[in-house]
C-alpha cells in the first residue's frame, strides 16, 4: 500500500493551520516508525515558495507532534474493501529549545 506522510503546523493557542512544513507528501517506506504523539521531530524546512516564520528553506528546525490523522484510500469500496493508499498527516506545533535539552537527558 502506498504511504506518503505529511507534516502540518498548529500555531499554539490557535486554530490548525492550512500551513504544511514540506510542498509535497513525503514516501513512506513500509515499516518506517511514524511519530507519535508528545514526540519532538526535526523537519527540514523545504518550501521554496515561501519562508516559514522567517526560516530559510533547507533550514532544520524542530516541532512537537500533537496529532496524528490517518486516511486510507479504497478502490470501490463495495463488499471487501482493498485499500490502495493511507496519507497520515502529522499535526506538530512549536518546541522550546530547553525542553528537546531536557527531554535528551531523560
């Protein structure tokens, strides 16, 4: 089955955001680990067509995952269903630089 994985931004204190950290859903192959949620992940920044908050593209920058959003897509989905692919959005919203020091010497 097809899987590609997408990372959207949640401003704090905010509604979700139409914000996606990458321009294009990301492969996943079989087996890879999705984050889960209270994991802090570090995404390189690959939008060429705009900065986000004043990062360049290419840039690393680490969020905390808050969500997680699975949609499996099916082919007819009469009787048996067989599904063709699963988008897995990961919501993340901003991590303070002292909590990735804390949670490291845990």
């Amino acid at each position: 089955m097809e899987t590609s994985i997408t990372f959207q931004y949640k401003p704090e204190d905010q509604k979700p955001d139409d914000i996606t950290l990458t321009d294009v859903p990301s492969p996943l192959a079989a087996g890879s680990a999705v984050p889960n949620i209270g994991d802090i992940v570090t995404i390189q920044l690959a939008s060429t067509l705009r900065e986000f908050q004043g990062e360049q593209a290419g840039n690393f920058k680490s969020f905390k995952v808050i969500g997680r959003n699975f949609i499996y897509n099916s082919q007819d989905g009469r009787g048996s269903e067989k599904f063709i692919s699963c988008d897995i959005y990961i919501i993340v919203t901003d991590v303070s630089d002292d909590i990735i020091g804390v949670d490291t010497k845990r």
